[in-house]
C-alpha cells in the first residue's frame, strides 16, 4: 500500500509494505517519470522538511499561509531527491 501526503508534483509517496513495525520508506514521482526510491524512512522526510523551514526555503506569510519555495535556499542534494 502507498499512500501519498502531498498532492502536488512531485508526488512524495510512503511505501506502507514492509512489516508493521519497520521503517516506512519513501518514494517520489510525477507525471512521466518511474517512482524512485528517495529516502529510507518518514522520519528522514521529516528532518528535510524542518531543515528547509529552519533555513528559510520552506516560510509562511503573516496569515500562516505557505509562501512560494525559496529555490536558492534549497540544498542541492535535497532538490535531487525531490522531497521538498
């Protein structure tokens, strides 16, 4: 079973397959691509996503809203891996 937190490409999807209590893995994809393989866990997503807050790439606006990525502020291995 996959299921996918994130609606927009690219699609970041957890690998619900293994055993109950092993690490869940992470996939990414989109349109025309083959799924691959990013990261061995959802706790390894989560670190990326509080890097990307921690260094500015990920903000919200004065509402709470997300504001648009701040590409220059993203790692290029994270970029590669395509979880952001």
């Amino acid at each position: 079973m996959r299921l996918s937190p994130v609606s927009e490409q690219p699609w970041i999807f957890f690998d619900c397959s293994g055993a109950r209590d092993a690490p869940v893995p992470i996939w990414v994809g989109g349109h025309g691509e083959d799924d691959r393989y990013a990261l061995p866990s959802i706790g390894e997503l989560v670190v990326i996503w509080i890097e990307l807050i921690e260094i500015g790439a990920h903000a919200v606006d004065d509402s709470g809203a997300w504001k648009d990525t701040d590409w220059d502020l993203v790692p290029e291995r994270v970029q590669q891996l395509g979880v952001f």
